[in-house]
C-alpha cells in the first residue's frame, strides 16, 4: 500500500520504518529539513535500538522516502497517518497546532477521484477525529473553493504504544492493535495494512527476533472515541501504577521494609502483574507527564474532578526531589559540594530528555549551589544542545564523573551503571555517599564497604 506519515519522530519515523520493511511504500514528511536528509541519508536522527539497522535495510530497497514536500505525498496515499507532536501547553492541554498544519496540508494535497484513510497516530484529546476532519476540510476548501466530495475521505484513530528504547520491537509484536473507525472501508483498510502484524507472517528482522511465545496479535476494532479513550486510559493506568509504587516505598522507608520485596510480593498476584511496580525518581517521557494532564485536562471540561489521576501526577513530582532531600540528610549545605550524576535520559534504551527526572534534579541542585557534574551513555550531546546554558560539567566516563565528587546520583538504570563495581565507586568519591534514584545496588553490600547507601523504599 501507498503511506505516507507526517512527523519524522519516535513514532512517526519507526511506524515508517517498520511499514516499509513489511512491503509497503511509504513517505515521510517532516518540516525539518535537516531530520528529512539524515533520513534519506539512512542515518537516524533519534537514538532508538535496531533502528540503524532498519533505516539503512528500508532505504536500500527504496520503499522508504522522506521530504518536506507534502502535496505529493498526499495525493499518492491511501493512508496518512498523522504522528506530529503534541506537547503540552501551560494548563495541562495538548498543543494541536502542529496536528492543524498537517491535516491543512492533506487537504490541500488531497485530489478529487482517490479516497484516504487519515489516520491520528498521535496521542490527541478525545473527539479529535471530527476536528482533524474540519480542518482537513479548511484545506480542500482553500485549495478548491469548495467542499470535498463525500466519499473522499474519513478519519480514523490508531493509537500507539510504544516504549522508547523498545520501539521496533513494540511495532512487530505489540500487545494489541487498536483501530478506531466509523467507516467500513476505512477498518478494512487498516487491517489489511495491518495483516502481516496481525497474523505474525513477516520475516523477523535479525536485529529484532520475534519473541518464541508470539502469537496472532489481538486486534480491538471500535469507535473513534474509544480509540482515543484505550490510549489515555492505557499511559494514566501505568503512571498511576509508578506512583503508587514510589508511594509504597516512602511508606516502607519509615517502617523498616524493604520496596522492592513488597512489589515483589504484589506482583505475583495475576491481578496485579510486576510490571510498572519498581520505585525510584519517578516517571518522565513524552508521553505519561503529557497524556495525564490531557485526561485531567479534558475531565475537568465535563465538570469532573479525577482526583485519583491528579494525586498520581502530584507523587510523581515529589519524587523526584527526593533524592536532593537525601542529599542534604547527608552533606547539610550543597552549596559548593560537588555532585555526580548519572544518568540523563528518562529511561535505558533512549537520548530522550523529554521530562526527565535528571533535569528537575539539576535544577534544583543548581538552585541550592552545587557542582553538578553529568554522564550519560547516549544523551549528553542532547543536553548540550537543548540546554547550552546549563551550568553543568560533562565527563566522558562514568568514572571520570566520580572524580572529586562528594556524593553519587543514580538516575538512570542503564546496565553500563551496574556493571560497575560498588567497591571501585567508594574509592572514587571524595566522600562514599550514593543516593540510588533507581534501586540498582545491594544496600547490604554498599554498607559493608562503607558507603552511605540512600535507595528508594529500602
């Protein structure tokens, strides 16, 4: 089939990338003119793992384009997607702007005879479906000067749920498919495009083998509204589950347990499930921060508090202030002491600095005057060029970070960071104080050679 998607991020360049490496052709387009050359040019413009090797496999067989240009794109496509961002504005609502100039641009692309399925693959408020068909039909009416035909198009929802770091593989082998449309046509179309994944017929790529248990892929066929509703409801559910797990362990740490032996616990109930229970700094990304506060945003339109979701979103930015507490249990004053951190990125697997707990952390150690001192595997260059004026230092290693520093922050679970001996980072530090943002260390071990060990919940 011919695709075209617009927005070359996260998921619009790896939904791209993975339609492309199933048979199809599609286009990308991005106003980013430098994003759109790295693309062609098969060099990925994210850190996403196996996308490298996909960029360069899909842009070798030519069935994987990318431009700024978007009328032919749009005039040649039997689906669009659109997958621009939608960040979040000051009282918690998603900014559509970027959403409103691609659906102008496919109805100005659009052309009389074809039919398209336009698809809102970004997270977007409830009943976005019927706004993205007005504007699209803005565009045509600009265009044209009149309104399109009837049967030209219609707009369907397909939410996505992948992780950062894991993105491919969530693409190939996700959970469910969730397809939201109010035309027959339309659902057809999706689930053809959609077949390979559906039944698993693909040939696994190399770099992202199929999982051994891997079966037929759900597929939830529904309205647009409750479409919309399963992705709001999914990243409010696990964020809500984070939370209440960071809660559990400022509960355990006053009573003597241990966090991670109670999540353990709970999780074995099949009701419960272990995923989403570990406690630390809190959750960040582009999507838990955003998706919440669009729900809440949009309860409170229809007059209803969500008192549970709003507690959810309070404990998380608490938390991760927490480990600045920690801090000053052990050295007093920061002012002048210097800290090591690592970890930049949200999560493992990712440069992504989207509402990273490092950055609140940052900020608040630079608020109260300390040397702050930064490594990360894969985010520095990102940092450097997001926020030049931070007043940071930037180490090469891991333990060149360590050097003169007063005290450890571990913020992200990066397996670079276990692999480092307790004992070498207690030689390395000025003064052997770890705050453990993540729970990766044995807390008995770091005592028995002498650190002062701050965990989360232990």
């Amino acid at each position: 089939m011919n695709v075209a998607v617009f927005g070359a991020g996260y998921v619009g360049l790896v939904t791209g990338a993975v339609l492309a490496e199933l048979g199809h052709r599609v286009v990308l387009v991005d106003v980013n003119e430098q994003k759109v050359e790295y693309i062609m040019a098969a060099v990925p413009p994210i850190f996403e793992q196996g996308l490298s090797e996909l960029l360069t496999r899909v842009r070798g067989t030519d069935r994987l384009q990318a431009t700024t240009q978007a009328s032919q794109a749009v005039a040649s496509s039997e689906i669009i997607f659109i997958a621009v961002g939608t960040p979040p504005l000051a009282d918690g609502s998603p900014n559509l702007e970027y959403v409103h100039q691609a659906a102008l641009a496919i109805g100005q692309g659009m052309v009389s005879g074809a039919s398209y399925v336009i698809v809102n693959k970004a997270t977007v408020p409830i009943g976005s479906a019927n706004l993205v068909e007005l504007w699209i039909e803005d565009g045509w009416s600009a265009r044209y000067g009149t309104k399109p035909p009837a049967d030209l198009f219609t707009v369907a929802s397909n939410p996505e749920f992948l992780r950062e770091g894991s993105a491919i593989h969530d693409t190939l082998y996700p959970d469910r498919i969730v397809l939201g449309a109010d035309e027959t046509w339309a659902m057809d179309r999706l689930t053809t495009l959609y077949q390979p994944i559906i039944a698993q017929s693909f040939v696994a790529p190399p770099e992202t083998p199929r999982p051994q248990d891997r079966g037929p892929v759900p597929v939830i066929k529904t309205d647009r509204l409750s479409a919309e509703m399963i992705k709001y409801a999914a990243n409010a559910f696990l964020s809500t589950k984070i939370s209440f797990a960071n809660e559990m362990a400022n509960i355990c740490e006053r009573v003597g347990a241990d966090i991670q032996t109670v999540m353990h616990g709970i999780g074995l109930d099949t009701r419960i499930g272990p995923k989403f229970l570990q406690a630390g700094v809190g959750w960040g990304g582009s999507c838990f921060g955003k998706d919440l506060s669009a729900l809440i945003y949009t309860a409170k339109e229809y007059g209803y508090q969500p008192r549970l979701l709003e507690s959810t979103q309070e404990v998380n930015k608490d938390q991760r202030l927490l480990v600045v507490k920690r801090l000053q249990d052990e050295l007093k004053t920061l002012k002048g002491r210097r800290i090591a951190l690592w970890g930049l990125s949200f999560k493992p697997g990712t440069d992504d600095l989207r509402d990273a707990p490092a950055l609140s952390v940052i900020g608040e150690l630079l608020r109260l005057n300390a040397r702050v001192t930064v490594y990360d595997p894969v985010a520095m260059t990102n940092i450097q060029q997001q926020y030049p004026d931070l007043d940071i230092r930037y180490s090469e290693s891991a333990l060149e970070a360590l050097d003169g520093a007063d005290a450890l922050v571990v913020l992200t679970e990066w397996d670079e960071f276990q692999r480092i001996p307790l004992a070498t980072i207690a030689q390395a530090l000025t003064q052997p104080i770890l705050i453990d943002g993540r729970n990766l260390y044995d807390p008995k071990e770091a005592r028995h050679l002498g650190i002062r060990y701050r965990g989360i919940g232990r």
